[in-house]
C-alpha cells in the first residue's frame, strides 16, 4: 500500500515535471520574445530621447535646482534627455539679489557652468516676478521704510535685470522675463503688488526693454499660470497686445503648465495658442507636470478643506494602475496637441527631473506625488515611453504626408 502511494506520489511528481518542462519549452519563445521586448524597449529609451523625439519641432527642457546637478545621475538624465535647463530657484531676484548692493552670483555661475560644460543653453529664470511676497523689502522699500516711487523702483529694475542679463547672455537663449503679473480668475487686470501700484504695466515695458538691449537674440518670455482659462486668458491677451502696441520686445508666453489629473483642458489650451498664433506670440510650455494628488481643494471654500488635507497622502505606497493610465492619457493628449501646434511652441519644459524631486511633494501640503515621466530611481516611467510613442508616430505622419 506503502509502495502503491509512493508509486503514485512519484508519478504525479514526474507528471508535474513533464507538464512543467512542456508548458516551459511552450513558453520558451513568449519568454525570450519578451525579454527582447523589454530590451527593446530599454534600448530605445535610451537612443530615443525626449529631445530626440522632439526633433526640430520644439526643444526639450527641464528646470531644475543647483544642487541637483552635482548628482552624477541627474547630470547623466539630464544630458541625454534635454537640451535646455531652467534654474529652478537660484536666479530668481530673491536668491541672486538679496539687498541692492549684494549678488549672490556663486550658485547661478555653478548653474550656467554646469550648462555650458554640458553642451545645454539656459532659460533664464526669472527677472522680475511680481508678486510681494516674492520681492525682498530693499527693491519695495526706501532706506527710511517709505514706499519705493516710480522712478527709483523702475531705474532698479533696470538695474537688476540689466545686470543679470549681461552676465548670463551667453549662455541663456531665453528670458523669463517678468513672471506672474496678471490677476487670478475674475479678478481685476493686473495683480495688485508694489510693481502695479507704483507703476501700472510700465514695470513689465522696463524690464523687456532692458532685457533686449543687453541680449539681443534671446527669446523673451512673459511667464504665468493658468492664463488657458477664459478670464484669464482674455488678460493675457490684453497685456500682450498693449506691451505690443508700445513696441515693448516680447516674443512668447510661458505657459506654466502646472496641469491637474483629468482637469480638462485641451479645449482651452487650442484656443490660447490660436489667440496666441494670431498675435504673433510664441509658446513655450514653461514648467510641465501632472498632478496626480490634486491641490485645487486646497483653495476651494476659502481654504476649509486644508485641515483634512494636511494628512491626505493617498498614493505613499504606490500609484493605483487606474491614476497611472489615466495620466499616460493626459500627457499622450498634451503631446499630440503640442505636435499640433509646433509652429508656435518654441519649447517644453518640465518642473524638475523625477518624481521624488518635485515641488508638488511639498506644496501646497506634504504629499508622494509622481507627476512627472521619471520616477524616484530615476527610471522612465510608461508616461515616458507613451510621449516617446506620441512624438514618433505624429513625426512619422508628417513624413508621410509630406509636411
Ligand atoms: O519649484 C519652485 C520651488 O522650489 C520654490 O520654493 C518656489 C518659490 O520660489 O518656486 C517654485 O517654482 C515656481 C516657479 O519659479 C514659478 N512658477 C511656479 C513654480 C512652482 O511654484
């Protein structure tokens, strides 16, 4: 009996190795098959880059903080990926310029340094952004605490943007310019800070001007968010028109690009390149991202939700598939529309490199965010392979159909 079951157990066992080698050999092909898939796919990534792809339709870009770029990794990414680096803070008039008579030129130098050894230009970012609480008191203020009058903050101004220009213009072919001025959603034209009391738009002419004379060439950018929505669009193109009317140098809009998970927006985005097109303007998508932990709610209803949202982290262990595929959509979407346009968009930069290294972590509250193409080890994520696929097939419809 002993025997009879051992028999049996032996048999099964040696019919359990039969079926297994069978179903292995079987499989054999699938699994080589797509092995050579996955090195495929690797392979590719790596010799098609994002700017590869891209071709001459626009360049590819990232912004990115100084210290990043002393990570032999980042600086690798960087290099095969892109061709154009935004600083992301180190520029800005805040770090640079930080009392009317003291630079801080260390960090920028190491920045466009770094740009230069790397073969990569630089947007410069950004010269005056006009908003209070991102100007320090010495550029609002007079020594004796007096608001600043409208000829001394313009000839600072001047000063300012004149300086940083000169010393950079070799390496940055495009300015941001004057960042975040216009008002948001219904409200009034201009943003109300010190820029707009003392001096109407006139700040935005100085600063433009100034930039032109001492970079003649570079592309220069007027910088904001949201400006695809109808009331603040309809904003944007008044001041684009009246800088124009006064033969005031601006060459493109930057559209931030900060973009929410299904906010939904291609509508509106063909209509401001449209609006755009017809006044002459380029386009450079300035900071690209998706936001997979959307931070709308964090205004909504003045601000009642911010309690509950300060421990909203859904996605700490890991993004659900659902979020993920419906994010390769939305960049799949934004690319063909980018293709679309690719007489006006000059450029596509994204807000920093991987997912762990961007500000939507930690604003406008601490969360795991992947907005990005990369992830936190540095990898394409599918996002990247899908603007990958976008960019080759519409450039192959363009070959085919001649254009
Ligand atoms: O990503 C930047 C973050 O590290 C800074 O703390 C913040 C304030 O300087 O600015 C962030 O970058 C902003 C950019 O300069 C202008 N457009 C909005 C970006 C995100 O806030």
């Amino acid at each position: 009996m002993d025997d009879a079951i051992d028999e049996f157990q032996r048999s099964g066992v040696q019919l359990r190795f039969q079926s297994l080698l069978v179903v292995a050999l079987l499989a054999l092909p699938l699994i080589l098959a797509g092995s050579s898939i996955g090195q495929e796919s690797g392979e590719s990534t790596k010799k098609m880059s994002l700017k590869d792809a891209a071709g001459d339709r626009f360049k590819m870009g990232v912004g990115v903080s100084e210290q990043v770029l002393a990570d032999p990794q980042c600086a690798e990414l960087i290099e095969n990926q892109f061709q154009i680096l935004t600083p992301e803070n180190c520029m800005k008039p805040q770090g640079i310029h930080p009392a009317e008579e003291t630079w801080n030129f260390e960090a920028p130098d190491r920045f466009v340094a770094f740009a230069k050894d790397h073969g990569l230009e630089v947007v410069g970012h950004c010269l005056v952004w006009a908003k209070d609480d991102r100007t320090d008191d010495w550029m609002m203020q007079l020594d004796n605490g007096q608001a600043v009058s409208r000829d001394v903050l313009l000839r600072r101004i001047e000063n300012h943007v004149a300086t940083v220009v000169s010393r950079y213009q070799e390496s940055a072919t495009m300015w941001d310019v004057v960042n975040e001025a216009l008002a948001d959603g219904e409200e009034g034209y201009l943003r109300d800070s010190v820029y707009t009391r003392t001096t109407g738009i006139d700040f935005i002419e100085t600063a433009f001007r100034t930039a032109r004379k001492h970079d003649p060439d570079a592309l220069l950018i007027y910088n904001d968010y949201n400006c695809h929505f109808p009331d603040k669009r309809k904003k944007l193109i008044r001041l684009l028109s009246e800088l124009k009317d006064r033969g005031v140098p601006v060459d493109a809009y930057g559209m931030q690009g900060h973009f929410e998970l299904g906010d939904d927006s291609l509508t509106q985005l063909v209509e401001t390149f449209q609006a755009l097109r017809d006044l002459g303007i380029k386009v450079v998508v300035s900071e690209l991202d998706i936001d997979v932990v959307k931070r709308g709610r964090w205004w909504a209803d003045d601000g009642k939700y911010r309690d509950e949202l300060k421990t909203y982290d859904p996605y700490k262990d890991g993004l659900p598939d659902e979020i993920r595929q419906q994010q390769i959509k939305q960049y799949e979407a934004l690319f063909r529309l980018f293709d679309e346009y690719q007489d006006t968009i000059a450029r596509v930069s994204f807000w920093n490199l991987h997912d762990g290294q961007s500000w939507l972590n930690y604003f406008p509250w601490n969360r795991t965010n992947y907005p990005l193409l990369f992830d936190r080890q540095f990898q394409p994520k599918p996002a990247y392979d899908a603007v990958i696929n976008v960019l080759r097939e519409t450039e192959t419809d363009h070959a085919s159909s001649g254009e």
